[in-house]
C-alpha cells in the first residue's frame, strides 16, 4: 500500500486538487507529487475557456468534470474537498460556474480556490520570487512578496503557445511542402506547396510540429533571422542566414505524404515572444516591467527569485534567451536606473507544465483546506465566490464602511 493511502485512512481524505488551464487539465490529489491524469481542456471540439456564456458553459463542465471523477480519479466526488488552482487574472464567469457545477451538481463538501503565481513558490519552500507564467493563450507576470502578490504590478501578454502556433501555421502555409515518402521505381516526386491542400494542416498537427520542431534560437542568431525574413530585398543577409539554418525534419501527416517543415519555421516561430511590439512589450521587458512597478526595497529580491512555469517556458533554448533579452534590456536606456545586474532562476522540483498544481497539491495536504475553504452550506445560503477584484470580500473596503 502507497504511504499516502495509509495516511488516508487515519485520517481526512485527501483533496482532489484541480489545474483547469486553457489547453490542459491536471488532476490529482493533495500530497502526491504528480497528477493523475494531464487532458486537454475541452470536451469533443468544444474548448472549455472558449465558451463565452454560462448557459453553454455550464454543460461542457459537467460532462468534463464527470470524466475526470468517474475516468481518471475513480472517487465519489461527495467523500473529496476540492482545491482548485486558478489564475488571479482568469476568467470570473468561468470560476463562478465551476464553482456552481461543483456544489449544485456533484454536490462536493468544499472549494478552495488558490492564485497559481502564489502556490508555485509552495513547491520550493520559498516565500519571495518572480513568476513568470507562459501558457498556451497568454503569458502573465505575478511579482509575489513574503507570501503576498504584489497585484498593482501585474503584467499580461498574448505571447504564448497558441501565438507559436499560428506563427507556425502562417510560415507553413507561405513556404511548406509536401511530399510523398513513397513512389515506384523511376518516378520522380515533385515536392507541392500545402498552401494548396490546407486540410493537412490541422490543429493536432499544428500543435505536435510546434512542440517536437521548434526552439528558441540565441539573441544574435534570433535577431539576423528576423532581420532577413523582414527584408527579403537584402539577399546577402538572407543568403548568409539561410547556410546555416537548422537541418530540414519530415513530419508524417497521412500514409505516405510527408510534410517538410525547413529550419527557418523551426528557428524563427518563436522569435515573436522577443520582438518588442509597438508598445515596447515583450517576454522578458514584462519581467522588468513587473519588478519597476513594485516596490524599491523588494526589487533585487525579486530578481533573485525568478520562476518560470507553463508549457511554453519547456521549449528548448528557453532560459538561455530570456537571460540574454534581460541582460540586453538592461543595458537599454529605459531599464539604465534599476541597478540590476543578474537574475536567478528557481529550479523547481516538477516540469514547469504542472508546477502549479504540484505547489496546489502541497497547499491541499495541510489544514488550510479545512479551515479556509468555502462550504457547500455557505455556498447555498449566499451563491458567491469570494474574488480578490470584488469589493464585497475586501477586508479593508469592509473596515471602512463599517467604520
């Protein structure tokens, strides 16, 4: 028998600790040191965070939620508390309806919901960092301070997995070719664009080129890239760029058709998660950002203390790159005054992708899950869900109304 199922039964079952993102589901429970089961967030076509009203909401997370308690988990989803991870910038529709499909539908005892920049800190006994969250629809920026995050300092960008994807997408549609990997003797096979044929280009497809094919290239090697693919007049650049290019990958698509994905789709998708856009805002400028907006005396902590999580923080060449944008940021004009001149970066014990719910799964072993969490009774009697942006439950809004 596992050591946490004898510590089960002396005493409270353990939580069922949720990671709901917009592209994978974790799911396990509290006081293991993986999830269960990792799933994609949607149910048949239908993407969970997509769903914009409560009335078709509400159904796709029934259904979802029924198969992760009656497939994967295999509990009575009455016997379990739930500790949900959530994102402090996430959707409110999408928390108060999980959290009614919860209470009024599986009829669950209690709900924690815990902000996912603060409990990934929980994974490394740390109370202090930087967390840098990059997932598949948008990367966030959450400065956390002696357990409380500095919320007036936020930063969010749509620079993640899903904008990879597309930029993969595009540069396959422009320049891809597709190839039969099979042909009789004598034959020759002329490569055709998959502009031609885009039903080849799937989202599953799209989505397995970008993770297996793709990096992150150096600073110098990212800048001349982007710098020809901009300037295609300059044929010398263009030239010198493309002799040295990552080695073409031929990737199945069906039976015997091959699809040639060349090294310049491979390099250069993920070059726009480093281009400064009109605003001067990209991943690593969203770190110094955060750490000029707050407060003077816990900057360098904070840049001692940097954290990345999410998916996309898993591709290769990842760190390196965002070291060498921070230190070239630095030495820009605008960041001249911060009087910083290194990171840190935390290594935490689990793959960045379910660092959250590893750091959730640690909240939910200790007794803050009972004394802190909200109950079915109270949920019945005021159907509301305290939220940090609602006045309603803010302590110091409520002390001076009342005087």
């Amino acid at each position: 028998m596992p050591l946490y199922e004898g510590i089960g039964l002396i005493s409270e079952k353990h939580a069922v600790v949720l990671d709901m993102g917009s592209a994978t589901t974790k799911c396990g429970y509290a006081g293991e040191m993986s999830p269960r089961c990792i799933l994609a967030s949607k149910v048949g076509d239908a993407w969970l965070h997509q769903a914009t009203h409560q009335d078709k909401l509400y159904p796709l997370l029934v259904e979802f939620i029924h198969q992760l308690y009656f497939k994967w988990l295999l509990v009575n989803p009455k016997d379990r508390r739930v500790v949900v991870v959530e994102n402090v910038l996430g959707s409110t529709l999408f928390k108060e309806t999980l959290a009614k499909v919860l209470f009024k539908h599986y009829e669950v005892s209690s709900v924690l919901f815990v902000p996912s920049h603060l409990v990934c800190l929980f994974s490394l006994g740390v109370t202090t960092g930087l967390v840098l969250d990059v997932g598949h629809r948008e990367a966030t920026v959450v400065p956390v301070y002696e357990g409380v995050p500095i919320l007036a300092a936020w930063q969010a960008q749509p620079l993640a997995g899903e904008a990879i994807q597309q930029a993969v997408k595009a540069d396959l549609i422009c320049r891809g070719l597709v190839t039969s990997g099979a042909h009789s003797l004598g034959e020759t096979d002329v490569p055709r664009k998959v502009g031609d044929t885009p039903e080849y280009l799937t989202e599953k497809v799209i989505q397995d080129i970008a993770l297996r094919c793709c990096f992150v290239t150096n600073i110098n090697r990212g800048r001349e890239l982007s710098q020809a693919l901009s300037d295609p007049s300059n044929t010398s650049s263009l030239s010198s760029c493309l002799t040295h290019l990552a080695p073409l990958v031929t990737y199945p698509i069906s039976g015997s058709q091959l699809l040639l994905v060349d090294g310049v789709t491979r390099e250069g998708s993920a070059e726009l998660l480093w281009t400064l856009d009109g605003d001067c805002m990209s991943v690593a400028s969203m770190l110094l950002d955060a750490i000029a907006a707050s407060p003077v005396d816990c900057r360098k902590e904070l840049a001692q203390g940097l954290l990345l999580v999410g998916g996309t923080t898993m591709m290769p060449g990842f760190k390196a790159r965002l070291n060498q944008e921070l230190k070239s940021l630095l030495a820009s004009t605008k960041y001249e005054n911060m009087k910083i001149s290194s990171f840190k970066v935390f290594q935490p014990p689990a793959q960045p992708n379910y660092t959250a719910w590893l750091g959730g799964a640690i909240f939910g072993a200790t007794d803050v899950v009972v004394t802190r969490s909200l109950t079915r009774e109270q949920y019945l009697k005021d159907p509301t869900v305290p939220d940090w942006a609602n006045l309603r439950f803010n302590s110091v809004y409520m002390e001076d109304r009342q005087g």
